[in-house]
C-alpha cells in the first residue's frame, strides 16, 4: 500500500495491533513508503484514548500527517545509512506503548486519566501521564511521580478546602490532613469496617511515600537504594492514580453535598 491509495484502509479494532501497525507503516514512511490514510486513521485511534495517547511517541503525538512524520524524523538522522537509523529510532520510540498495551493495563488507565482530567489541576494531570510513561522505560522515575503525584492531589485539596499546607510536609502527613478534610480519616468513623478500610488507604500513602524514598529518583539512594522493575513501578502507579482518583471524587461529591444542602 501507498501513499498514493485512495481506498481507506482496515484498521484493527484491537489497540495493541492497531500499534503494531502504526509502527510499521511510519517505518514505511521513512523510506516514501507505507500509507497517509492508514497512518492517519491509526493514529487517531490511538490518540482517542487517553492512555495510548500519553504513551504515543512524540513525534506521533505532533505529527498529524505523513509529511509531517518524514520531516519530524529526518531530524534523527540523515545521509548514508540513516533509515536503519530512523528505523531503530521508530523501533524504540514504540517500545513503552506496546508494553503497556500487550500487558492489557488500558481500560484502568483510562478510567483513572478521566476521573483526573475532570479535576481543575493541570500539574494532576502533568504528574499523572509523567508517571503513565515512566512505567516500562524509567520504573523510578515513575515511582517518584506517583508519589509526586499524591502530594498535588492532597495540596489542591487542603488548598481548595481553604485550608494551607507546609512544605515541610510529606506525603503521608499531607494525606492526612486532607483526609480530615474529607472525612477520610480512620478516626472519624465508628463503623469497623470503614475504620479498617480507611486505614489501609492510608497505609498504601504511606508505602507509596517509603517506596519513593528507596528507590525513586528524588533522592539519591547510596548503597541500599532498591532498583525497581517495571511490574514495581506499575503497581505503584496504578495504586496510587486510584487514591488520586478516590480522594478526588470525594472532594467534588463533598462540594456538590454542600450545594445541594445551600440551595
């Protein structure tokens, strides 16, 4: 197929194949190959969804034509040799995505990225895809973000609440007082088993916390730092992104009790 074809290509329903098969057209790109129809048509599948959309390539992600994508990755390499060059380059840019994809963290993901994106806090959002694209290729890096994270989240709230924050504060501390805030804390309910589940929530805040000190890329480490794998990352960042969202959501039904009860 080229770029010449005028008939609209298929176009997998699956996105792990719908992926594969961005990739592999742009790598006909390269080379004046492959389709514009079907690279236009994949990629706004992919981009569709929140998280494929923060794990796409940048050059993808800013590239809504084939021209566009040539003239982006004629930047990587030009002259003699450069498309085994360009070819490796659009090889690895694909590896996070594919990852993520294969694994069949999507819908989850998704779920999350919505619930935040609902909130009025762009450095939530920020913290979030940073930590969405860490997972596979920086697994620290994405422990720190998740904990980063948590403390926008636990800030905005105290903040919107009218309260103030002290930045000498960690996350578990600042969990906490948004937690009053919210009537999250374990001490404010009587039934044991909301005390037992309000408890965990802010056990997992506090590991998240621990985690980061380790074996993030906040701090540097010494001897003892722990090197984490992606599947760590993965499940701190995916523990964290469902408090995030838990205590979001609790905020804006905190906000639409008062509203309902002041009207």
């Amino acid at each position: 197929m080229t770029c010449g074809d005028f008939d609209a290509p298929e176009i997998p329903d699956d996105l792990f194949e719908c992926a594969i098969l961005l990739k592999n057209n742009i790598i006909g790109l390269t080379t004046e190959g492959g389709s514009e129809s079907e690279y236009k048509l994949a990629r706004r599948k992919l981009m569709e969804d929140p998280a494929s959309k923060r794990l796409l390539p940048e050059f993808v992600r800013f590239s809504n034509d084939a021209a566009s994508v040539r003239s982006a990755l004629s930047s990587v390499a030009s002259g003699s040799g450069s498309w085994a060059l360009r070819r490796g380059h659009v090889i690895d840019a694909f590896v996070p995505i594919l990852t993520f994809l294969e694994s069949g963290g999507g819908a989850a993901d998704a779920t999350i990225t919505d619930g935040l994106d609902v909130y009025d806090a762009p450095a939530v959002q920020a913290f979030w895809a940073k930590a969405l694209d860490r997972r596979t290729m920086d697994p620290d890096g994405a422990v720190t973000a998740a904990s980063t994270l948590l403390e926008e989240v636990c800030k905005h709230i105290i903040e919107d609440s009218g309260g103030k924050w002290e930045t000498k504060w960690n996350v578990p501390k600042l969990y906490a007082e948004a937690a009053k805030v919210l009537k999250l804390a374990p001490s404010q309910h009587q039934e044991e088993v909301f005390k037992t589940i309000l408890g965990n929530c802010q056990s997992v805040v506090q590991s998240i916390g621990s985690l980061r000190n380790k074996g993030g890329d906040a701090h540097a480490g010494g001897r003892l730092r722990v090197p984490f794998k992606p599947r760590h990352a993965a499940l701190t960042v995916n523990l964290a992104g469902s408090m995030a969202l838990f205590l979001i959501e609790t905020w804006q039904a905190r906000i639409e009790e008062q509203r309902i009860s002041g009207s």
